[in-house]
C-alpha cells in the first residue's frame, strides 16, 4: 500500500450517503492517516424549500433519517479498524462558510467530495473550492453517482451523444472493462477513519430544529438509509427477470422502487450495474430492460453537462417559441391537474399518487407529463417544477430530460405527433382499474368496463356506484380528440 501522503483529510458526503463502495470516501481514507466525515444540511437548498412552504417535504426526512444510519455505520466501521469514536459530522449553513471552517477547525490538508454535475451544485463547489484555497487546502472531486459522467462517452468524432441507442451500444461496451465497475473499498482502509473530535460540534439535528416537520413517510414503509437500499434490491433481484413484462403496470409490483436511493446515494450504481449486466448476459430480458433504463439515467446526466441551457430552456432551440395555453383558464386547469381533477381517472390516479406519497410509477410520469402536455397544452417547465416540489426522488438531469421528453423538445424525444390516449393508456396499463381504484376511491364502485372513461358509463351504473358525475368526480376538463388537433397545429408551427 502507498504511503500516506497527508495527515489529515475531510470527506464530504452529498448525494452518496453510504459508508460502502464510496469513491470520495474511499479516496481520502487511502490518502489520509486521520479522516472526518462530514453532511452539510445546505441552507442554500433548504432555505429555499420553507419559503416555498414546503417544511414537509419527504426529501429532507428521508435525508435526515438516513445521515443517522450513515453516522452508525461510519462508528461500526471504526470499531471494527480499533479506532473507536469515528462517526459523522453534521453541519446546518451554507457550504462556502461551513465546510472551509470545519476544515480549519480539523487542520485538514484536504477535503474529498463526488460530483455533483446539477449547475448550482456546480457554483456552490465552485465557492468552496475558492475558500478553501484561500486557507491552503485542497479540494478534490471525482466520479461516484453515475459508472459514466462528463466526456467519458462519446461518439467517434468525440461529440456528445443526442441519440440514445447509440449512447447506449457505446456505454455496454465500455462497461465491458471490469475496471470501470469496480468497487471501492472502504472498510480495508477504515483504520483511517479519526474518532469525532471534542469540541467540534457533529449532532444530527431534528427536523424541527431546521424548520421542517415529520410527513408521512414512516406510514408509507419506504426504507430509508443503505440498509433499506440494499432490503429493496434483494427484493427486486427476486422479480427483475419479469421486468421487461411488469414495469408498465402500475397496479404491480414491477419497478425496483430504488429511484430515492440512487437520487441520495444509500446504494452504489456501479452495484447495480455490475448485477445487471450478469443477470443480462445469463438471458435476462428484465435485467437488460432494467439496465437501459439505468443508462437512461445516465444519458441524461451526460445531457445536463454538455447542455445546461436545458434548464429553463428546450434542448432544440427552436421549440422554445411553442405557443402555450396561458391566462385564467390556463392556470384553472393547471390547477385541476395539479390536483388530480382532470377527470381522465388514470391521470388523476396518478396525480394522487405523487401527491400522497411522494412517488409516481415511470410509466404514468410520461402519461401525465403528455396530458399536461398535449390535452391541456400548458408549458412543460410549469409540470416539471410540481414534480420537482413533489417527487422524493427528484434528480433535476433526470426529470428534466422526462419532461422534455414527453414534451418532444429534448434530446432523442417522443416525436412531436404521438400522444397519448389517456383512456386507452389505462385500459391498456390498468385494465381492472386496481390502481385508479386505490387513488380515486370515489370511482371504486364502478365496473372495471367504466372505469377508465366513468362519462360513458350508463346512469343505471353511475347510481349503483354511488357516483355522481360533477360532484363527486369531474367530467373531463377537455376533450382529447380536440386537444389532439390543437397539439398537432401548434407544433407543426415551429417543427
């Protein structure tokens, strides 16, 4: 083993919070005889979030109570190496002040950290780097969130991929190295990890004491932290062969639900990726299935680094001048949509779902990204910032790219002429209306034949369901036979 070049050394974890196949972690141990670790609850990002009144906001409690699984593990992990004390530090500032000033108080030479490619991530690294240079200290970056990042995949001419099948024939085949999956190992190097230093303050506060409050996420059994990660892809390797069957199903359980814990890092990609691509070469059609979309996550993030003006902007220029629905009837049935009123039962279904949960199945994403879309004809960027309120997995690259998608003006998009059929999108993926009977209880008494289009069904059927259309559930606040047309005219506009 090389020898020590430093004395001292902060590792800073962000969107990784796992002890186990961490890249910054396991860089600073090798490079360091003593290593803190430190969580930085960013006011810059949180601030932000309670003047949005959002201070129940799922994402904050499943961070919280997976930096108390992390603090465990990084103490285990210290005992286990006979240097008792070891654990983790936990800040509540901004980054540019409080990293620079607990790495003065530890007298670190350096501070390791992963990437973090999101552009305020980016401007926030930025500010710190600048600080800790000013006191002689180093800051040190590199890959961990994603197997492939930045420029590592590129066409022959050496230009960022904008089509996705090819991007993704290129990824398999350079994931054909051993070398690019491989774990990095922390527990060799854990005799590294230095016990909490008196006087440096490290608790994990409250949510409260940060201005947030318990949800219902406990309610919701999601597992948090890497031991809930790791619970959830046993599970998933038990089904992830009848995944290419299942994942469109929102009534069963055919998705990994690992989306919350790649977003925070409880669980390492290069772990999955490795157990996908041996479950792929073993025949697996539900591995590779599973695996593209891994690698979509990636192409997005690839995406976001060669293109920032995706954010806010269309990646093809030329679909930033669509004419979108606007005024007082615009915001009534963004409102309606928000709040799963749409009266297309599987959209609302959906809706709920996000709502009450935090959570939305892949494939009624892009059904509702398309209805908000194409029926209401409303700018996707008013759709994409819900979700990115609401959804706990939130990844900006990611759900910017599905927005775009769905919306046709991304990169490798859905083309600008195919639009969902709401009804026929659940008949097709709810065919007993399970799901839409699980969110929408009020359409529950009604025959799985009415079900997806309750304004069909006879007045015999709607009094036996106890249902009252316009009371009880809207009628459809559009017609999409009509909305269709309205879609093709204003993109054949600008295509």
């Amino acid at each position: 083993m090389a020898e020590k070049q430093l004395d001292a050394a902060l590792a800073w974890f962000r969107r990784d919070l796992r002890a186990d196949d961490h890249a910054a972690l396991h860089h600073a141990l090798a490079a360091a005889r003593r290593v803190w670790c430190v969580f930085l609850l960013d006011r810059e990002i949180l601030d932000p979030l309670l003047e949005r009144g959002l201070a129940a906001d799922r994402r904050v409690e499943f961070i919280v109570d997976s930096l108390h699984e992390l603090h465990a593990r990084l103490q285990q992990l210290g005992e286990r190496a006979g240097r008792p004390g070891a654990g983790l530090v936990v800040r509540h500032g901004v980054a540019h002040e409080e990293i620079p000033r607990l790495a003065r108080e530890l007298h670190v030479q350096a501070v390791y950290a992963n990437h973090d490619d999101d552009p305020a991530a980016l401007a926030r690294d930025a500010r710190v780097r600048g600080a800790l240079a000013h006191d002689g200290i180093a800051l040190h970056t590199g890959k961990d969130h994603v197997v492939f990042e930045r420029g590592e995949i590129l066409t022959a001419g050496g230009r960022p991929y904008s089509v996705f099948t090819p991007y993704r024939r290129a990824w398999l085949k350079a994931a054909a190295d051993p070398y690019e999956l491989r774990e990095h190992p922390v527990e060799r190097h854990a005799a590294a990890l230095a016990p909490l230093a008196s006087g440096v303050a490290h608790a994990i506060p409250a949510l409260e004491a940060i201005g947030f409050r318990r949800t219902n996420l406990h309610a919701l059994k999601l597992p948090v932290g890497s031991a809930g990660a790791q619970a959830l892809f046993a599970d998933f390797l038990q089904r992830i062969d009848d995944y290419a069957v299942t994942r469109d199903y929102p009534a069963v359980k055919g998705p990994s639900y690992l989306s919350v814990h790649l977003r925070f890092g409880t669980i390492s990609v290069r772990q999955l990726a490795r157990a996908a691509l041996e479950r792929m070469h073993a025949g697996s059609h539900g591995a590779a299935a599973w695996l593209s979309e891994l690698v979509w996550r990636e192409f997005y993030h690839q995406l976001l680094h060669h293109h920032p003006h995706v954010v806010g902007h269309a990646f093809k220029p030329a679909f930033d001048a669509l004419r979108w629905e606007h005024g007082r009837h615009a915001d009534a049935q963004f409102d309606a949509w928000c709040g799963a009123r749409t009266g297309y039962p599987l959209v609302d279904a959906a809706m709920a779902q996000i709502r009450e949960t935090g959570y939305m199945h892949n494939r009624l994403r892009m059904l509702t990204a398309g209805f908000l879309v194409k029926d209401l004809g409303i700018d996707w960027r008013r759709g994409e910032r819900f979700f990115a309120e609401h959804l706990i997995d939130y990844d900006l690259a990611s759900n910017n790219g599905g927005w775009q998608w769905a919306a046709s003006t991304g990169c490798d998009a859905s083309p600008w002429f195919r639009i969902f059929n709401p009804v026929t999108q659940s008949r097709r993926f709810d065919p007993h209306g399970r799901f839409i009977r699980r969110y929408v209880p009020a359409l529950a008494g009604l025959p799985d034949a009415y079900i997806h289009a309750p304004w069909e069904a006879p007045e015999p059927e709607l009094a036996a369901a106890k249902l009252a259309l316009g009371k009880d559930y809207p009628r459809p606040i559009v017609a999409h036979a009509q909305a269709r047309q309205r879609t093709l005219e204003r993109y054949a506009a600008v295509k």
